[in-house]
C-alpha cells in the first residue's frame, strides 16, 4: 500500500510544480499586480504550490516506515529536508529589475 501512496504523492507533486509554476511565472513581470492582473490565476497557482507543499511532506511521512528499516537516522534526515523543502517550497521571487 504504501509504495503505491508514495507514487501516487510524487506524481501530484510533480504535476503541481509544473502547474503552479507556470500559473506563477506573469508575477515576476515588472507592474504585473499595478496593472491588476488576473487575480485568479494567482490564487489557482499558490493553492497548486500549497498543494506541492504538502505532498513534498506527505511523501516523507509515507516513507518514513521504509526507511526506517535501513537506518533512522537516514530516515530521520530523509524527512527532515523533505520537511524543510516542503516548508520552503513557494518560488515567488522578485523580478530582477
């Protein structure tokens, strides 16, 4: 069951990084919010990068039994930076102007 829950968590977090990514990119762009840009492109965008978010760190916890197996403190590193990733996971930045 669980490798099945795993892939399925990599799949979403791989389709919502894409996703939410692009749906992100018109931000970067100088005077985009100024110029009132499409509210609900946005608002779909961080929803889809919460959504990675979440799944970068549900992956960890679903793996975390595995893992444990070959050694816990692997296991605990392993999901400590998947927990920091997840954590870390918005990718707004400012445009460099």
């Amino acid at each position: 069951m669980h490798p099945r829950v795993a892939g399925v968590l990599f799949i979403l977090a791989s389709a919502t990084a894409v996703a939410g990514g692009s749906l992100l990119l018109p931000i970067q762009q100088p005077g985009y919010l100024s110029t009132g840009g499409r509210h609900a492109q946005l608002a779909t965008g961080a929803l889809l990068e919460f959504a990675l978010a979440v799944s970068v760190i549900a992956i960890a916890a679903v793996l975390w039994p595995a893992l444990r197996r070959s050694g816990e403190h692997l296991a605990m590193l392993y999901v400590t930076t998947r927990t920091l990733e997840g954590s870390s996971s918005p990718r707004v930045r400012p445009a460099p102007w």
